[in-house]
C-alpha cells in the first residue's frame, strides 16, 4: 500500500473512529473528536480530529479552552500535517496552549517488522501477563522519563492484563535478571493498526540492538493476532532508529497541551 492510501487509512481507523483507551469514551460533535476520560490530565481530555475552517477556528478553539478551564482539566490536541488552517498551531498557542512534542508517525507491515532482530547476548525478551510484573516495566520506563506518564499508562494496562478491554501486548527485556527495556503493543479491536507504545531501553544497554529485539516481538504478537500494520508516533530520538529498520513516515504530529490546573493540598 502506497504511503498516502496508509496515511489516509490511518486517519480514518485511528483518528476518525478512533477506540478509547480503557476508562475513556470517544465522542465527536462533527467539529471535534474527542477522547474524554476520568483525570484533570490533558492525556485524558485529547482532541484526536478538527474539522475547522478560517471562519471558525478562533472561536472553536476558544469554546474548548474555556470548557476545560470550567471543567478543571487540561487539553492534549493533536495537529497532523494537513489539518486546517494551516496556522492552527500559532491559533492554539495564542489560545494559551503550549507545544509539547513533535513527532512523526510511521508504519510498517506486522510481517517485515516481525522477521529478524533476535535479542542481542545475554539478553531476553518475555512478555509479561500479570498486573504484578509492571512494577519491573516501569523501573525502566520511569528511569528514562520520570513518572509523569506512569498513572496514565497503568490505567489502560492494567485492565487490559486482566482481559477487560482491548488487548495489550507488555514487554521487558531482561539482562542477567535485570529489566533493561521495555515497550507495549494496542491491538485495538476491529482496525488494521497495532500501535506501538513506551519503546524503552535503560541508556546503559543501548546501540546493542535491545530496541529492536522489543519492536520485533511486538511485531510478532501484532502479526499473530492478524493485524497487518504497526503504527507509532516517535520522538526525534526514536524516529531515525525506526527508519532505519524499515518504518516509514506517513505524516508529522504536533502535540499541543493547555496544562491542567494545579490542584492545591487539602488543609
């Protein structure tokens, strides 16, 4: 499939019908698709798709805004290439948000990815099934980037573990017992995509071929499970590793937030 029926497929399943996570409910009033969830977190409060013109945009944008801040909670709103108008980011920063990230998505078949790259040495790949062995994921996770994505995580892979929601496929790699990597896989039900989530490796086990051993076997579980494509939005870190093992682009996201407010302690 060429790259831009895949960029259009992508935007149908995983922006347009897009499955919330566990916990959250989609909702789209013809203007604004939405992943609205239980937390003031802006993951939990997503604009995935906006169907904006030079004509309304300032106005949608400003409605939002002040929903949230009525509301107490935060905004994550994600701006794809393409999206109209083509100034929505300088719209939404004079609107108070603030860029977070850029990224890139990038897809690859489920059956190319899921070929070669066997751990390195010493090192093991196993998939974790019990709620009790994330405590060795996110001794990992959190050494790379802290706990600020931790909450939100768990509350999508714990229920998942438990076979509650759409499946996940939760990763670790180990090196004389101690985890060094770790990623996850959403096999969302129904779509063509398995999405690739949390491709970690500790900096001390790094260029060894650790990350691609991961991205492998989630290749493998997506493959097995009959999804044809992988999908991930990667980082200026992470996206030159996937090129490099056959991902290609299929657009740039930006991810603008509208923090949420500070909630004081109780006196």
């Amino acid at each position: 499939m060429d790259p831009t029926a895949l960029r259009s497929l992508y935007y149908d399943e995983m922006r347009r019908r897009l499955v919330p996570p566990p916990g959250r409910r989609f909702h789209d009033d013809g203007v604004l698709a939405r992943i609205i969830g239980p937390s003031p977190d802006a993951l939990d409060h997503m604009v995935c798709l906006s169907r904006l013109s030079e004509d309304n945009a300032d106005a949608v944008v400003a409605a939002e805004v002040d929903r949230a801040r009525r509301a107490g909670h935060g905004i994550q709103w994600n701006v794809y290439d393409g999206d109209l108008p083509p100034d929505l980011v300088t719209r939404l920063t004079r609107a108070g948000l603030h860029e977070q990230a850029r990224e890139t998505v990038l897809v690859r078949a489920s059956e190319e990815a899921s070929r070669a790259a066997t751990p390195p040495p010493g090192v093991e790949v196993h998939r974790l099934t019990r709620e009790e062995e994330l405590a060795d994921y996110f001794s990992v996770d959190e050494a790379v980037w802290g706990t600020r994505f931790t909450a939100w995580v768990k509350r999508w892979l714990v229920p998942a573990l438990a076979g509650a929601t759409d499946p996940v496929g939760v990763f670790l790699a180990r090196e004389a017992g101690m985890p060094v990597g770790c990623g996850w896989v959403w096999l969302p039900r129904g779509l063509s995509f398995a999405h690739l989530f949390g491709g970690t490796v500790l900096p001390s086990h790094r260029r060894r071929g650790v990350y691609h051993a991961i991205v492998a076997a989630r290749a493998r579980l997506a493959q097995e499970s009959g999804y044809r494509w992988l999908v991930t939005d990667a980082n200026h870190n992470s996206a030159p590793v996937l090129r490099n093992i056959g991902f290609e682009p299929i657009g740039q996201r930006i991810e603008m937030v509208l923090d949420a407010p500070e909630v004081s302690p109780s006196a």
